[in-house]
C-alpha cells in the first residue's frame, strides 16, 4: 500500500489579530451541521467567524463564535453545531476575524493534552477501576528564526504581554486545517557562534481544537 503520509512542509501557522467585514447570510438550514448560505462569502476551511442577528427559534443556538467547514463558494457549514428542531426565520451575518501569519517557522509540536482519570474504585472493586474525565488539549509549540519586523511574530509577543487569550490556526499542506484558541506563556530568544538568533514560542491551548 502507498504511503499517505503528509509532508509538513508548507504547513502555516496564523494568529488571529483583528475581524474583517460582515457578510450577509441568507439561510441557515436545519440540522448537524448547519449549513449557512453566503454568496461569494470567501471563507476557508478552519477560519473563524462570529453570527450575529438570525432571527428564528435556532437565533440562541448560532448567534456566536463558529469555526468554519465544508466550505463551499457560497455555503459553510458551522462546526460541530446542531440545529434539528429549530427553524431560521432572516437575517444574519457572518463576521470573520483575520489572520496574520507567523513568518519563519521551523518546526511544531503539540496537540499532546490527554483526558484526566477519575478513580471510581470502590469496596465492591476486585481492581482499580476508572473513567476518564474531560480532556485537557495541551500544548502548542514552534521553533522560529526570529524576526522583529514580522507581524505574526510580533502578534506573539504582544499576545504573552497581554496575557489574553489569541485564535490560531494550523494550516498543513494538504489543506486541512487545526483551529485553536491559546495563551502565549513563553516567547524566548536563543543565539550562539555561527547562528542566526532562533525563537521559542509555548502555548497554552485552551478549550477544544477543532479540525477541518
């Protein structure tokens, strides 16, 4: 059998550092997922949007934060949502936040979190007995030549200054994508004889990662 391995080079990573213009949804139809119609909308898989003003019993289901699959030139559907039983009256519109990337890029690793245990055992037990709890999403972290003029770079460090949680998205060569939100803990520097000053950059992912 062929190999289906994927090669990592070409793999992009972005943050997220600001929203783009509002597009305007026609529909959203009933179900798991829900597909939203946008003419021309210009989206990508793994991008990021925010609904806002669906009128109809599905309004306090969407109006929020999705992450964005099966994109089509004028439908996507909205990740993981569920919408059976409810109805889309009008209205609605799909805010993206826009992407910066981060320039130099020579390694990452992550995605390495794990579902807690939770011990169950009792007096009746003939062995310790378990079930896992919810999943912790771990870490997320790059090797990067350094670059202080580079925006995506630049969005990092402001990021771990700020302590806020960012939006990232892993973009690998075959198109699929991750989508995470993070905290920056750690952007370090690194030199030495004959070597360019290499950076470090550790994240903290927080909730889940959703790939499309």
């Amino acid at each position: 059998m062929a190999s289906t391995a994927i090669s990592a080079q070409g793999s992009i990573v972005n943050i997220g550092t600001a929203t783009g213009g509002a597009k305007t949804l026609t529909a959203i139809t009933v179900g798991a997922p829900a597909i939203a119609t946008s003419t021309a909308h210009g989206f990508a898989n793994g991008d990021i949007v925010t609904i806002a003003s669906v009128t109809g019993t599905m309004a306090a289901t969407v109006n929020t934060t999705w992450v964005v699959t099966n994109v089509t030139a004028n439908t996507f559907a909205l990740a993981n949502s569920d919408t059976t039983g409810l109805t889309y009256t009008s209205g609605g519109t799909a805010t993206p936040v826009t992407w910066t990337s981060i320039a130099n890029v020579k390694s990452f690793s992550g995605f390495d979190g794990a579902a807690s245990e939770i011990d169950i055992t009792n007096l009746s037990s003939t062995a310790k007995e378990f079930k896992l709890g919810l999943i912790d999403p771990g870490h997320f972290s790059m090797q990067l030549d350094q670059d202080n003029t580079d925006a995506g770079q630049t969005a990092l460090r402001a990021a771990q200054v700020s302590g806020a949680s960012k939006q990232f998205k892993l973009t690998l060569p075959n198109a699929k994508t991750a989508t995470f939100n993070a905290f920056v803990k750690k952007v370090d520097s690194q030199g030495g004889v004959d070597a360019v000053v290499k950076t470090s950059a550790e994240l903290r992912i927080t909730g889940s990662i959703t790939w499309a």
